[in-house]
C-alpha cells in the first residue's frame, strides 16, 4: 500500500441552499440527480456532498475536482453496474474509494491501490425478530443476546455498517448473503472471511470509525501484512489483527 488510508467525514448543514461553485463542479449526471430530489434540503445534502468528495479525491490525485468521472464497475456476483463498485473512470488512477451518506452527514475513504469500502448509517431503533436472523450470523445473535437491552440497537448497527462496509469493499453489495459475513463486533478491528466469484480476495479487514452520536461507520480493507495507517480523518495507527 503506497502512503495510507484517506478518511474523510462531514455533517452537510444545510437550509436546502448550494453554493454554485459546488454545481460547477459535479457531473452532468449529479447535477441530474441534485435536481430530481423533491426535498431541497435532500438536494443540498447530495449536491454538497458528491461536490467535496471531488475536491478531497481531486487532491490525492492530482486533477482539477470538475474532471474527475466516476463510474461503476460489474458486480462480481451477477454482472450488473447498476449496484456494482464505484470507482474512478478519469483519470486513470490506481487509488480506490468508497463513500456512503446517510441524511446531512457523508463518510469517505480513499487510498492508493488496495479494495476499501465503508458504511455510515443513522443508530435506529430495529426489529431484531425479523432482521437478526435475516442479517446477522449464528455468532452474532449469541453477541447481541448478552448486549444490554438499551445498548441493542447501536450493537445492530454497528453489525450492519461493518458488513455493509465488507461487501461494499468485494464489490457486490447487499446482493450477498449477510449472515455469511461474520464480523467479529467483540474485536475493535476483525478478520473476516468474504468470497465473491471474480473478487480474488477472500479476507478483509474490518473496524469501526468514530462518528458522532447517533450515528455508526465502519471500514473494511482488503487484508495484507502491511499495517493500516490512516493519514486523514481522527483514526491513526489501527494494526491488522493476530
């Protein structure tokens, strides 16, 4: 891995207003879909967003924000670009990047030549009868059923984002089978075993991010013997696991 793991965060305040520089800059495709939102406030959040993700990844690559194109890759598992891994189409780049919102706040991770992926999602309240069996592994109910009543909800969370994070990072989305994604939630940072047809890498490394309250996000890397060091955001110095 060449340098390290760019982290970026940010809460897009917002009245439903952007400023024009941000528009200059997006895509015509961005701007298609700033424009079909409804909700200005929405429009603001998305708009803001996508516009400094561009100038963050921008910096680490070496271009102006408005050139950057994004496009997506197939899914590994069926095919399909529609939901299939995000990655940058000009200019021709080795760094990888993920991103993920979740109402006024976005999370991204960025670096050179290693498959990322991260998750960001409002603490909500969750119907464990139905999703935990849904979702989560044999091992990860057993975690859940020892976790205080009031903690319940922020520890699903953290589940979700952690494997959203894993599948996001192999390419192939929630279209996987979550409950094979074992996460390990009672380790700070986890190994975990996730093959995908046309992936190549079958162990990830996954960890939680700090955020603020009411929220949980998590990144997961493809594993390496190499230690993770983030160079951006509050995490530094986060080492693979035994």
């Amino acid at each position: 891995m060449t340098g390290g793991i760019e982290v970026w965060s940010w809460s897009g305040r917002s009245a439903g207003i952007i400023e024009t520089a941000d528009l200059d800059i997006l895509s015509a495709e961005e701007r298609r879909r700033f424009t079909a939102f409804r909700d200005r406030v929405r429009a603001a959040y998305f708009g803001r967003a996508h516009a400094e993700i561009r100038r963050r990844l921008a910096g680490v690559i070496g271009v102006g924000p408005e050139e950057i194109r994004f496009g997506r890759l197939p899914c590994p598992g069926c095919g399909r670009a529609a939901h299939g891994r995000p990655y940058v189409q000009y200019p021709e780049t080795t760094w990888e990047f993920s991103l993920s919102r979740s109402g006024p706040r976005w999370l991204c991770a960025a670096v050179d030549g290693v498959r990322i992926g991260v998750d960001l999602e409002r603490v909500r309240r969750a119907s464990f009868g139905t999703l935990a069996p849904a979702v989560l592994s044999r091992g990860e109910r057993s975690y859940l059923d020892g976790v205080p009543t009031e903690h319940r909800d922020r520890e699903f969370m953290r589940c979700w984002t952690r494997k959203e994070a894993v599948v996001k990072a192999s390419g192939i989305g929630i279209e996987g089978d979550l409950r094979k994604v074992e996460v390990g939630p009672d380790s700070l940072v986890s190994r975990v075993s996730h093959r995908v047809p046309e992936c190549g890498i079958n162990s990830w490394l996954v960890m939680d991010l700090p955020t603020v309250a009411g929220y949980s996000s998590a990144l997961a890397v493809q594993d390496s013997e190499k230690d993770l060091v983030f160079v951006g955001g509050e995490c530094k110095g986060v080492h693979p696991v035994d």
